[in-house]
C-alpha cells in the first residue's frame, strides 16, 4: 500500500512541476523580446502566417479528469494508510498498556510474598527461641528432680544398657572364639603344607670358594711378582686380601662376595694367561667385573620376573642379582629369595591379603644385605634404600618389619615373617651348626644373667635379639640403661657372631590380681 501511495504522489508531483517550468518559460521569453518589437511586428504581421491545426480539446480535459481522479485516489489512500498505521499504534500501545499492568501486579504480588516469608521466618525464629528456652526450663527442672546432671544422666543411661549387653556380647565372643580355634589349626596346616608345596625350590647350595689352585710354585712367583709388585698391585685394584702361606693354593678373602668372586676369576685368568703385571692385572680386574655386573643383572632380572615383578628400577634389579654371590647360614640368597617370594604368594592368595605387596616384601626383604658400604643392620639399610626409589610404604613396612624389630603393622607384613621363617627353618635350607648354634644362645644368655637385677633373659631370632627382664624394685630406668650397654660391650667382646645383635632391658612394674 506505502508503495503505490508513493507512486502517485510522485505522479502527481511530477505533473505539477512540468506545468510550472512551461508557464515559467513563457513568461521569460515574454520578457526578453527587444524594444522594437514594434517594427518587427509589423513587419510579421505583413508577412502571411501558416495556421496551425488545433489541439483536440477533449483529450485534454480526459487527462486532466484522469490526473484528478489519481489525486483523489492517492489522497484516499494516504489517508486509509494513516488510519491503519493510527489503529495498529493504537492497538500497540494498548498492548503494552496492558503488560505494563500485568507486571506491575506481579511485582506488587512479589513484594507481598515477601513480607510474608519475612513475618514467618520472624515468626518462626521466636518460635525456635521459645522452644529452646522452654526445653533449656525443662532440663533444669528435671536435673532438679532427679537429683542428676544432664551428662550423669547420659552415662547411667549408657552404663545401665552396656551392662545388659555385656554378657550377651561375652557370649558370643566366647563362641565365636571357641569356633576360630577349633578351625585354626586345621587350617593353618592347610595354609602351610600348601605354601611350603608352592615354595618348593629344586636346586643344590653353591658355595663360592674363594681358594684358587695353583700348580706349581713358579706360578706363585709370578703372582707376587718383583718385590711384591704384583700381589699389591691385584689387592689394590680388587678389594681382597691375597693368602700365600698354604702350599698349592691361593685364599681370597674379602667380606664383600662380589668382590671375592671376581678376585677369583681373574686370578684364574691371569694364571691361564701367564701375563701377571700391574697393567694386565687391572685390565682382567676391569673386563670380569663389567662381565659380573651383566651376569648379576640378568639373574636379578630373571628372579624377579619369575615371581611376577617387571617394573622394578634397573639398580634395584642389579642389586637382586647380587644374591648369586651372597650366602646366608649356607643358604643361596637368590634361591632363599625365590622360596619366600612363592610361600608368601600362596599364603596372600589363601588368606585374603594384598599379593602384590606381599611379592614385592618377600622379594625385597633382604635387600640390605647387599648394602656393603655403609654401616647398619640389614633391615635399616634396606629400608633407606627402598625410600631412596620410591617403593610404597607398605612394602617397606613389610622389610622393616620382618625380623620383629618394629611391630606389625598390616597382615601383609605378618605373612612375610612368616614366610622368610618357613623358607629358613624347613629340613636342609641352613646347615649352620646346631651345636654352635645353641652354643652361642646360652653364652648371650648367660651374659646377661651374670649382671645383678636380672630376673630373666631369652636369646630368639636366631641370636639375633636378647631381652632382658630386671626386677623393677632393685633396677632404675637410668641403671637399666647403663646395664644395656654393659651388656653390649661384654657380647661383642666375648663372642663371634654374624650380622647384628639387638640387646633390649624390660623394666616394668606389674601389679596382678585373680579375681574367682
């Protein structure tokens, strides 16, 4: 509609602009003819004009009408159009009106929930304070009569309801104890022979015999070479100390076995060879440990992946193979090892408990043992050493506490103490003297008996450990102190032993009572 409208007004304006350019025109030629306009006149007025036709009169008042009729026609349909845009406005604005209106209720409406949330929650809030006042009256006015604080009241209450529970908890406890240790031994043989038929190792003890044969005492000359030349030049570079007296033999000592065995071979190389000099001897010292050290690694890596272990830092696999060479009471300590390793596995998978720490503590039980730079007992240099790698705590846990020395802190732990005591006491796994073996019990506990104050001593873990108990009455904490070191100093003075002794004094006071 807009655009037809806008159409004819143009029309309509473009008409009335050609007429007034032609009246305008006329009237400027009108203006500019010249002042003898007379005489020329005159002179066209003698000279005959041709008539022209004249315009039909009817096609011009046709037009004309036609222009009218679209005016009218336009101004009909300006003004339609400016009705509806009046009536559309209108009705726009009555709409808005009309939201306008329903907001605003809406708000009075919200504003009007409010207030009344806001006079419950008052409401509600003295109702609260009320009630605790009330209850607050109550309790004191209870306490008053029953002669009872609220917390004396509370423990009467508890102690009345634990003292009718009380026996029938004891008698469950009693028949579920009764039941356990009727099971107990049972299965624990079970458990047992089942673990000790898994750990089951067929191997034979090697012993690694640091004696090197030699056949003839030329040989000897040239081990010791030019003013001994040889000889110190070979316990230099290998760590050992080099025996001669004996006649047709070599001994090697050295508390390191990894040391000792790679002093024996390249002595047995050396006398193969003939070559016996400082530089030759540091040459064969040098290719048999780099040798040693692949051959350790690779039984390190087998041992432990014959467990199920395959994630372990290379040093730590190294340092497991160092087992080949290291020897405990006879026992081979990677065969020790892998015995543990499958007793622990078994018992884990039968009780229940975390197989994988458990395989990780038994084959990693003795690590320190192999720690032969520092000083310490194996379980503590041990420890140190698996912190150093990040092992988790538990399985440290487990190597901390497999001799005793700390409590028990988990049923994982317990099962590998179980385990290294069923690998090293089953027939045949040691071949320790049994008669030195008592021999060196007794003398520590007789040690300690000859101090005065003592009540009772007890020598266990193999020698490793020795309690002593005194009479509380006649030693005090700063003597039973003194009577440990005492203790200490005289042990290893008097005695040879291997690894470490642990010398604990008891001094406690008991006071006991049979109640019938």
């Amino acid at each position: 509609m807009f655009d037809v409208l806008k159409t004819l007004s143009n029309l309509v304006r473009s008409r009335k602009v050609t007429v007034k350019k032609k009246q305008k025109i006329s009237v400027i030629a009108h203006q500019n003819k010249p002042q003898d306009s007379e005489a020329k006149a005159k002179e066209e007025q003698s000279i005959p004009v041709p008539i022209k036709p004249a315009v039909p009169t009817q096609a011009i008042l046709d037009s004309e009408v036609q222009i009218r009729m679209a005016e009218a026609k336009a101004r009909e349909i300006i003004v339609e159009a400016k009705n509806d845009a009046f009536k559309m406005r209108k009705d726009i604005e009555d709409e808005m009106r009309k939201k306008l209106e329903l907001i605003d209720r809406r708000e009075g409406a919200l504003e009007e929930r409010e207030k009344v949330t806001r006079d419950l929650e008052a409401r509600a809030e003295k109702v609260l304070i009320d009630t605790e006042k009330l209850k607050q009256e109550q309790v004191v006015k209870l306490e008053k009569s029953a002669h009872l604080t609220k917390d004396e009241a509370k423990t009467q209450i508890l102690t009345e309801i634990r003292l009718r529970l009380n026996e029938d908890v004891a008698k469950e406890i009693r028949e579920s104890e009764a039941e356990a240790h009727k099971q107990s031994e049972e299965k624990a043989k079970e458990i047992l022979v089942d673990a000790m038929k898994h750990g089951a190792t067929n191997y034979v003890t090697e012993y690694t015999v640091s004696i090197v044969k030699i056949t003839d005492e030329e040989m000897k000359g040239r081990i010791i070479g030019k003013e001994g030349r040889n000889i110190r030049a070979f316990e230099t570079v290998s760590g050992v100390d080099v025996d001669l007296d004996e006649e047709g033999i070599i001994r090697l000592s050295c508390f390191d076995p990894v040391r000792r065995e790679t002093a024996r071979i390249a002595l047995e190389r050396l006398l193969r060879d003939g070559r016996v000099q400082p530089g030759r001897i540091e040459e064969v010292i040098e290719q048999v440990r780099k040798e040693l050290e692949r051959i350790m690694f690779e039984e390190g890596q087998k041992l432990s992946h014959s467990v199920g272990v395959y994630n372990l830092p290379a040093p730590l696999i190294a340092l497991l193979g160092r087992f080949k060479y290291r020897f405990s009471y006879g026992q081979n300590m990677i065969a020790h090892t892998l015995e543990e390793t499958k007793i622990g596995i078994a018992l884990a998978h039968e009780v229940g408990a975390d197989v994988n720490i458990v395989r990780l503590g038994c084959l990693l039980h003795d690590i320190g043992k192999i720690v032969m730079d520092k000083e310490g007992s194996h379980i503590d240099l041990g420890v140190e050493l698996l912190k150093r790698y990040g092992i988790p705590q538990k399985v440290i846990d487990c190597v901390a506490q497999h001799h005793e020395d700390t409590p028990f802190t988990s049923s994982e732990s317990m099962l590998v103490y179980i385990s290294d005591a069923i690998s090293g006491s089953r027939p045949g796994a040691r071949n320790e003297n049994y008669e030195e073996y008592t021999k060196r019990l007794k003398d520590l506990e007789d040690i300690a008996k000859s101090h005065p104050g003592v009540k009772e001593a007890f020598a266990f873990q193999a020698g490793r450990e020795l309690r002593i108990a005194v009479d509380p009455g006649k030693v005090d904490d700063a003597t039973a102190t003194i009577m440990a070191s005492e203790v200490k100093d005289e042990v290893e003075k008097k005695l040879t032993y291997p690894g470490q002794i642990k010398i604990t004094v008891v001094r406690e006071l008991r006071a006991t009572q049979t109640a019938k």
